[in-house]
C-alpha cells in the first residue's frame, strides 16, 4: 500500500510539472506568433526588393533601408569581431584555470556581472566619450560597433563559461591518458562539446548587439546614407524603427518593415555566426 501511494504521489508531481511546462511552452509560442504575425501583418506589404535595397527619403515614408541595412551588419559585424575572441577567452580561463588564480577570476567575474547590470544609456554615453571623443573615432560604425561589444560581452561570456563548465571531467582526463596538450584538449574536444551553448550565448549577444537603440544613438549616428568606410556615420535598424516610430508622422507602417527585416537581419547573422564556429571547432573536434 505504502508503495502504491509512493507511486501515486511521484505521478501527480510528474503530471503537474508536465502541464506546468507545456503551458509555459505554449505561452512563449503564443508570444513569439504573436510579435512576428503583427510585424507581417502591419510590415509586409511594405516589403519589396527596392525597399531592401534604395536609400530613405521623406524621413523614412519614402525610398528603403538599404544604406541602414549595411550600416546595420557593419556595426554588428565589429561587435562580434571584438566579443567572440575576447568572450570566448576569458570563458576558458574562468572554466579551465580559476584554480591558478583564484583572485583574478572573482574579481573578473565580478566586473562581468556589474558589466551586465550597466543601463545601455550609460554604456553609450561611455562609448561616446571613449570611443567617440578619446579615441578620436567620432560618431562612426567603429565607435557604435565597440560600444555594443561593450554590452554583448558580459552575456556571451556567461553563457559560453555555463557550456564549458558542462563538459565531463571524464573527457579531460582522457585526453590526458592521450597524452594530449592542455590547448589540444581545449581546441579538439572541450570547446566542440560545448560549441551547442557556445552557439546559444553567441545568438544571445546577436540578438542584444543588434536590437540596441540608446547606445548607438551617441556613437554611431543618425546618418542614413551609404557608408563608405567604418568611420562613417551610419544609422541602425533599431535606430530607424525608432525614429519612425516616434518622431515621424505616418513612419508606423514602414517602422513595421524595417522591424521584420531586423528580425530576418538578425536570424541570418546568426546561421552564418553558427556556421563559422561549426567550421572552426566543429572539425577541429573530428
């Protein structure tokens, strides 16, 4: 008796956790739906190939967004450059050697969570004065394109350290028995093993990298024409749904397309970043 009310219990726990997980599921489905249908339903028939490809007039009523459309993957593509390399190494050092230096790791992981918590207006105002004004690179695609690795940095780092730290001890030690290096083990076994959630953080900080608004604003710009090097001014997309948005009369419909096509711009970064990393460390892993 005793063991059929055990089992009864566990069951209706099980069957609880399972609605109480299905239901969240669909509740982020409907969500999800919900913003892509509206953005298709007010933005797609806006869309055609010379919106994609012309230049705005009338404050955006007019023309397209294709000089903001390469201003945008230019200011994107400098944030990954600089996060990826400089994310992914200080991940391996907090996973593979924080008992070496014990100090040095609290106090960078530290820094990497204040970093995190930083409002983005005063990591743009930060930007605006290092890069813009210190560095002397004005507002221009570099200065908005270092500022928002600035913010993508904190997230990729946790998320890629979380995958390292999941790889078995197991397979370290094998490599060991292997006789194989410590940057052999890294490079051919622990990084293609957590390449999945390497992946994930990378589709994180794309997603923080691109969407941002107020820190671009004070470093790259609100210029909308073609750029012709990475010190251009160069406006966003996230900047150019808000100016439509906000401050132009009749821009709702067109802020609607150029939103659905940040949210295609962003899922193409993203195929193309996991391929990259699949290329580079998903071989080395073979």
């Amino acid at each position: 008796m005793r063991a059929t009310a055990l089992t009864s219990r566990r069951f209706k726990k099980d069957a609880v956790l399972a609605v109480f997980g299905g239901s969240a599921l669909v509740c982020i489905g409907v969500v999800f739906v919900a913003i892509v249908g509206e953005m298709l339903w007010q933005g797609l028939t806006s869309l055609s190939w010379t919106y994609l490809v012309s230049a705005p007039s009338e404050s955006g009523r007019g023309g397209g967004i294709g000089p903001i459309i390469v201003s945008t993957a230019a200011i994107v593509g400098i944030s990954m450059a600089v996060t990826v390399p400089l994310g992914l190494a200080t991940a391996i050092f907090l996973s593979e050697l924080p008992r070496q230096h014990p100090r040095l790791a609290r106090v960078l992981r530290q820094c990497i969570d204040v970093l995190a918590a930083t409002p983005s207006i005063v990591i743009g105002l930060f930007g605006s004065v290092f890069f813009a004004v210190t560095l002397g690179f004005g507002l221009s695609i570099l200065s908005g394109g270092l500022t928002l690795a600035c913010m993508a940095l904190p997230l990729f780092v946790r998320v890629a350290e979380a995958g390292l730290r999941t790889v078995p001890g197991n397979y370290r030690q094998a490599a060991r028995a292997l006789n194989l290096s410590w940057t052999g083990t890294l490079v051919h076994i622990v990084i293609p093993a957590a390449l999945p959630t390497i992946g994930a953080g990378l589709a994180l900080a794309i997603g923080r990298a691109a969407a941002e608004t107020a820190a671009l604003i004070f470093t790259s710009g609100y210029v909308d024409r073609m750029p012709s090097s990475w010190f251009d001014s160069g406006r966003a997309l996230s900047v150019h749904i808000y100016d439509l948005a906000m401050n132009v009369p009749g821009g709702d419909q067109r802020a609607f397309a150029a939103a659905l096509v940040l949210l295609l711009l962003v899922f193409i970064i993203n195929l193309v970043a996991a391929a990259t990393l699949t290329r580079l460390f998903g071989q080395a892993g073979k």
